[in-house]
C-alpha cells in the first residue's frame, strides 16, 4: 500500500517536472514546479519525516512559487 | 551531433554511478554509533521528547547558529541588492483587484497561519517541527497577507527589531551555558522538567522561540523586499 502511494505521486511529481520544463506559458511552469515541491513533502510525510515536509511545504511551494512569480512579472514589465 | 552524444554519455555515466551506489546500499537495521548514543542517552540528558529537536538546539547546536547566520546574511544580501532611490519608487502601484475569495480568506486564515507557526516553534521540544518550521509558517502568513493586498507594506523598525532581540538573546542563552551549566548552548540552564510536559528540557523551548521568531521575521523581511521591488519605475 505504502510503495503504491509513493508510486503514484513519484509519477505525479515526474510529470509536473516535465511540465515545469516544457510548457510554453511560464505562469504553468511555476505553479508545476511548485507542484513538485508539493508532492515531495508528501513524500517526506511518508517517510516519517514530518519536519521536513513542513518546511518543504511551506519554503518549497509556498515562498518559493510567489518569488519566481514576482520575477516574471518583473521581467514582463521590462519587456514591455 | 557530438554535442549530443556527450550529454547522453555523460548521463549515462552518471547514471552508472548512481546505479553502483543503489546497488551497494544496504539498509541497516541497527543505528550507528552516534545514533545510537543520541538515542540511547538524548532523554535522559536532554530531556526533550523530540530527539530531532535534542539533536539540532542541543549537540548541534553551533551549526544551528550558523544556519540562522547564513539566513540573516541572505535577508540583509537581499535587502542590499534590491534597495532603489526614493525618486524610482511609485508608492501605490496599480495592482489587479483582488478576489473577493482571496481577500476573505486572508482575514479568517491569518491569524490561523500565525497561531499554527508559534504553536509549532513552542512544542518544538514534544511535536515535530521546531524554529525554523514554525518561522517558514508565519512567513507564509505574512505572504497570504502581501497576496491579499499587494500594496501591503512590512514595517522594517518592527522586523529589525524582532530579529536582532532574538539573535542576541540566542547568542546570550549560548554563552549563559558556557558558565552555568556544561558548554556553549548547553540546555540545562534551567531544570530539566519532566519528559513531555510544555516546561521541560531546560531552555530549548525558548531558545526555539527566539529561532522562530528570528527566522519568521528574516523570511518576512525577504518576501517585503521582493513584493516592495515591484514598485520600481524601469
């Protein structure tokens, strides 16, 4: 039961890398890879690890997320 | 083409190595002897129920410090690579109104965020997690808040105050060790109480406090710079 949990969200977690990579919107790119710091706290959760995936909860897909967005919006305004 | 084929070998290098790793390793079941001395011994001389916590505040506690130091450097690197003259500044950008779901939530949840943050830096001693969980935590409150109303400015007096206050009184609990108890960050300043109980193992839970605060007000004090540099005339 516990290797199929963690099956399904590697896999899920593998395909929001992909898409962090390919999409052509970065808007999507962000909020994939911030969907990737997501499923590994709930991997770290897990593993019994429930500090960690606090902190990569909240460092990894929160705080993380919003500066990447704060830098595109930034590079939009110049580029305009 | 040769480009091409360099990248796939290097990979499959890497690859190789990695695999000889998985190979190699074996999961043992017995601890190894610092684990071992650390779980065997860190109740009794800690007297903190987290041994994760025991092991961060108290054995390693130095690096702990150093950890808080390296997060400082970072806010005040910050904070100097993204300073601008008054003169570039637009002091109320126009920003896309907010959503009616997003404004409410930030006033019933805030709070919810903030109290979750210092329970967690409290119990640092009993529960997982512990300073820097618990600060991560209050900064996500405090960037619910700059998302409700990105206009929402962070009172630098209030977060330099915070963060020095607490930075001192960690250094200070440190070297209070030194001469009270056994060593540098020692936690048998105070009694060490019984296993479990909210005031117990010495002076972690305050010494935790002071890391959460800290490291609250350092991640704050980031996310306010980042969202303030939004206003700056190109």
């Amino acid at each position: 039961m516990f290797i199929a949990i963690a099956i399904v969200i590697g896999v899920a977690s593998l395909i929001s890398g992909f898409i962090a990579i390919h999409h052509e919107k970065l808007s999507v790119a962000i909020i994939a890879s911030g969907m990737v710091s997501l499923f590994a706290s709930v991997i770290f959760l897990l593993l019994a690890a429930p500090d960690v995936a606090m902190t990569e909860a909240s460092i990894g897909s929160g705080l993380t997320t919003l500066i990447f967005f704060y830098v595109l919006n930034k590079i939009r305004q110049r580029n305009d | 083409m040769i480009k091409k084929i360099l990248i796939i070998g290097l990979l499959a290098g890497v690859g190789l190595i990695f695999f000889d790793l998985f190979n190699a390793y074996q999961g043992s079941e017995v601890l190894g002897k610092t684990g071992r001395y650390y779980a065997e011994n860190g109740a009794d001389e800690v007297g903190a129920a987290n041994l994760v916590t025991a092991v961060i505040v108290t054995y390693r506690g130095l690096d702990t410090l150093g950890e808080v130091t390296i997060l400082f450097l970072t806010a005040a690197i910050i904070s100097f690579v993204l300073k601008f003259r008054r003169e570039d500044f637009i002091p109320n950008r126009p920003v896309r109104i907010t959503s009616e779901l997003l404004d409410s939530a930030s006033q019933v949840i805030v709070p919810v965020i903030f109290m979750v943050g210092i329970y967690i830096f409290i119990n640092g001693h009993l529960t997982p997690g512990g300073g820097f969980q618990g600060g991560a935590v209050i900064a996500s409150g405090v960037l619910l808040m700059i998302m409700a109303n990105p206009n929402f400015g962070i009172s630098h007096k209030v977060i330099a105050k915070v963060e020095s206050i607490s930075g001192i009184a960690f250094v200070l609990i440190g070297i209070m060790g030194i001469f009270l108890a056994g060593g540098f960050l020692d936690n048998r300043l105070l009694g060490l109480g019984n296993l479990g109980e909210l005031f117990s193992a010495g002076v972690i839970p305050i010494i935790y406090t002071f890391i959460g605060l800290k490291v609250g007000a350092e991640l704050s004090n980031i996310l306010g710079t980042i969202s303030h540099a939004q206003n700056e005339k190109n």
